[in-house]
C-alpha cells in the first residue's frame, strides 16, 4: 500500500515539476518572440477609442447594437433583410444549446407565473391582453415539446456591428437599421458602455462577452438561419451550376425526379445549345443514352468527339425510318403496341396529307390494319415473330383495293412524287450508339415536322423495346 501511494506522489511530483519547468521555458521564448515583429503587430491598429456608444479605430466609428425584442411569429430567412442591408455591417451571432432538464423547471415555473397572473386580473374582472395569452400559450406548447424531444431549446444572441466614416453617418445607419428591423418587430438596443465587450462579440472568436441571450426552440432557431436557398446535391447527379446565393454546387439527377423532362429558355447568345452541350456530355459519362434531334446542324463536333452515330436526314439520304416500324423485341408487356403504333401512325399520316376528317381517319384506320394484316400482324398474338413491316406503297396499294382514291392520290406524293425517296425502305438506322444525332437541318419546312413527329416515334418504339432502366431515360430537347 504505501509502495503504491509512493510511486503515484513520486509520479504526481514529477510531473508537476516538469510542468513547471515547461511553463519556465514558454515564458522566456515568448519574451524572446516579444522583441520581434510578428504578422499580428504588423496587422494590429495602434491604439483604438472607447466611448459610451460606439469605437473608433483608424478614424472608422464602429458601434455594436444586439437584437433584444424578437416577435411572437418571424417568417424564414428573416435576418436576409439584414444581410442585404445596403451598408457597412458586421453581423455575428451565437448560438448555444440549453439541456432540457435545466430548462424545464424554468419553463414550469415561468407557467406558474403567468398562470397566476392570469388568475389574479380574472379575479379583478380585467381583460387579459396578448402580453399574459401569447407568452402562456408558447411557454405551454414548448414545454410540451421538449417534454416529448420533438424540439430543443437554444438560446441565442444576434449582434450587428456598423461601421461608417464619421459619427453623423453612424448616426444615420444606427436609426435606419432600427427602423428597418422594427418594420419586422425586432428591437435592437446599443450595448452602451460595453462597446468593447461588443466589438469582441462580433469577431469570429465565438466570444459571447455581451451575453445578451434570448431563449429560442429549434424550428425559431431555425429561422434565424440567413440563407433560405438550401443545397442542392444528389449521388449520381450531374453538376448543373453554382448555387449564386451561397455558392454551393447543385449536383442533380433528373431521372429521379417526377419527370425528367426540362426546356431552355434564354436570350440568343446566352449559352441555351451549350448549356445543352454540357449537359449531353456529362450525362454520357453518367452511362445515359443520348438521343438528339438537331434542327440547326450545332452537334457535328460533339458527336465526333464522342464517336456518337450522326444521321443526317434529308429528302434523299440512304438513312431511312420506315413508319410501319414497331418494336418487337418485347414480349407479352407491350401487346397494345400495335394498337398505340396504328393511332401514331394515322396521327403522322393526318400530318403528312394536310389534315383528315373523321371519317377519312376511320378509313385510314381500318386500311392500316389491313396493311398491316397482309403481312401477318395482327393486334393478338403476332408481335412475337419476326416479320416484315408494311412500306408506305403498302398502304398506298390497300388504299387504292379500298377504292379510295382520293386517299390514295394525295398519298401519291410520297409514293410515287418529289418525296418517294423518304419513307421507301425499310428502317435501317442503329441506334446502339450511346449518342445519336438526327440533322434535319436538311429536310424542306413542310417534311420537317412530319419528321420530327416520325423521329420522336421511332424513338420512343426504340426505348420501350429496351426493359432496362433506360426505358425511363428519355431527354426531350425543345
Ligand atoms: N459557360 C460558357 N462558357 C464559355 N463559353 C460559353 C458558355 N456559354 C456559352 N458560351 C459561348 O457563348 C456563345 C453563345 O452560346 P450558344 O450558342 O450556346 O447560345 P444560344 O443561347 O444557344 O444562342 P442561340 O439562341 O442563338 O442558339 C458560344 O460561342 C458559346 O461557346
Ligand atoms: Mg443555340
């Protein structure tokens, strides 16, 4: 026993000693250190001016105000209005968490209290105001609260530091600031005589030497937060911009969203194609397929870059989309599609002979179907063998069995007319490649919206036929 209480005074004295030898030896080096300039003395101001309301440093007057009054109900991102406050102003504030169980004694008593006074102007018959209900209902629902651990308890001190190039223009900031805060319901007060204490506060030293604490729950505390705009990053997004209000990234992913769908709008010249760009090129490297339709001959370059498939689509190129294509590599999921294909296709054909009426459309409805038929499809059982598809002369010919002419001789323009080249073969166009790229720049105005129509078709037949994930991963680009 007395072996053990030796070695631990032993190691109790050696260490005490050696301590203090250390602090011996701080001592000198720091005596040292002060005949040398440091970056602090080189920083430092020479000397500063303290009266009752404010400081001058360097002919700049700074006076510190806290916040001492804050309203019953604040909305989000109140303190904003201080930020783009447009003047010289510090802003620094503290924030600390209270323990529940030190905070809920105070709060019980606090009830009492305006419990009891509440009582008492009931005895007297006087009106009881919002100054005895507003305190009693919060002080009841935060006790409530914690009790459950839905909220803690902070206290919180905001202090305002403004700084201005003489004491009239303090003045002057002083009063605006007071009223633009009091527009809100928030009372500030100048920490009189302890402007230094103040100063202190504001340095980002986390010093709260102005102690000027107000009781806060969470969701207020919350509130005092200055920046609404809340971050934007999502895992296996694509960097999209810089958030400008508090230049965090936004990192999102479309395909998780509702509807992936979007459309540039913005002024020519302003980057809308290579906003575009950007983003085709960074959804490659996420593993997207990219399809796009190109009116303006812009994405040559990126497709080569990227060894994308470019098809350029004219009235004679060899790239051709038969418009009987369907996709037939699904099994029994899709059974309709042959039913959806037959109302597309007669909405194409409406396009493509300047619009049809009702009945005309029930005509070409039924000569679809029987187009279709002669070559073995049916709407039941048929879209899992491997045929081939109908050719526009198909129809033609059906129409003209039908003994509608006049069908048939306004759809002669693209059998037989200036437009034959178009839609004469079958599709023979992959689109295995990552990046496809349809140019119709090529294409007069009229065939340019039958082929948009015939494009955004084909590949969307192109993406149902693909029961990966990818099914979802179609980009409009308007
Ligand atoms: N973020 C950017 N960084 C560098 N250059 C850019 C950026 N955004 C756009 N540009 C350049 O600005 C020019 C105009 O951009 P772009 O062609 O994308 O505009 P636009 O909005 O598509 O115009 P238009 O309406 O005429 O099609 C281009 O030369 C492009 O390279
Ligand atoms: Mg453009």
């Amino acid at each position: 026993m007395a072996q053990l209480f030796n070695s631990i005074h032993q190691k109790l004295f050696v260490q005490a000693k050696s301590k203090q030898s250390s602090r011996v030896k701080k001592q000198e080096s720091l005596s040292y250190a002060y005949g040398s300039q440091d970056t602090m003395d080189l920083l430092s101001y020479a000397g500063l001016e303290e009266s009752e309301t404010y400081v001058v440093i360097d002919d700049t007057y700074i006076r510190t105000l806290f916040i001492s009054g804050f309203p019953y109900i604040a909305s989000t991102g109140w303190l904003n209005m201080l930020i783009n406050f447009n003047h010289n102003i510090d802003i620094s504030y503290h924030l600390e968490q209270v323990d529940a169980a030190l905070a809920l004694p105070k709060l019980t008593r606090k009830i009492t209290e305006l419990e009891s006074t509440k009582r008492a102007m009931q005895r007297r018959g006087a009106i009881i105001g919002s100054e005895i209900t507003d305190p009693l209902e919060s002080a009841v629902a935060l006790k409530n609260k914690i009790q459950r651990g839905q909220e803690k308890l902070f206290q919180i001190s905001i202090y305002i530091a403004l700084s201005a190039p003489s004491l009239s223009e303090l003045h002057k900031m002083t009063t605006l600031l007071e009223t633009v805060l009091a527009a809100r319901l928030f009372y500030t007060k100048i920490a009189t005589f302890q402007q230094l204490e103040g100063l202190q506060s504001v340095l980002p030293r986390a010093e709260n030497l102005l102690a000027q604490k107000r009781n806060l729950d969470s969701s207020s505390a919350a509130l005092t937060f200055p920046f609404v705009s809340s971050e934007l990053v999502q895992d296996g997004g694509i960097l999209y911009g810089v958030n400008r209000s508090n230049n965090s990234l936004v990192i999102l992913d479309r395909f998780s969203l509702h509807n992936a769908n979007s459309i540039v709008f913005a002024q020519s010249g302003s980057g809308k194609s290579y906003t575009a760009k950007v983003e085709i090129l960074r959804q490659l490297m996420q593993g997207t397929k990219v399809i796009v339709i190109d009116p303006e001959r812009e994405y040559e370059q990126l497709t080569k870059s990227v060894h994308g498939t470019y098809i350029r689509l004219s009235a004679h190129s060899k790239e051709k989309i038969n418009l009987f294509d369907l996709s037939i590599t699904t099994t029994d999921a899709h059974d309709d599609n042959l039913a959806t294909h037959v109302q597309d296709l007669t909405d194409i054909l409406s396009l493509m002979l300047d619009g049809l009426s009702a009945e005309e459309k029930g005509v070409l409805d039924k000569a679809i179907m029987h187009t279709y038929k002669g070559f073995g499809w049916t709407l039941t059982k048929s879209l899992k063998r491997k045929k081939d598809f109908p050719l526009l002369k198909d129809l033609h010919k059906t129409l003209k069995t039908m003994k509608q002419r006049k069908l048939a001789s306004r759809l002669e323009k693209y059998t037989k007319g200036s437009l034959s080249q178009v839609f004469d073969s079958q599709t023979n166009i992959s689109v295995e490649n990552r990046l496809i790229v349809f140019d119709i720049k090529d294409l007069s105005e009229s065939l340019r919206q039958i082929m948009l129509v015939v494009i955004s078709n084909f590949v969307y037949n192109q993406v149902i036929c693909r029961s990966s994930a990818d099914i979802l991963r179609q980009i409009t680009w308007l």
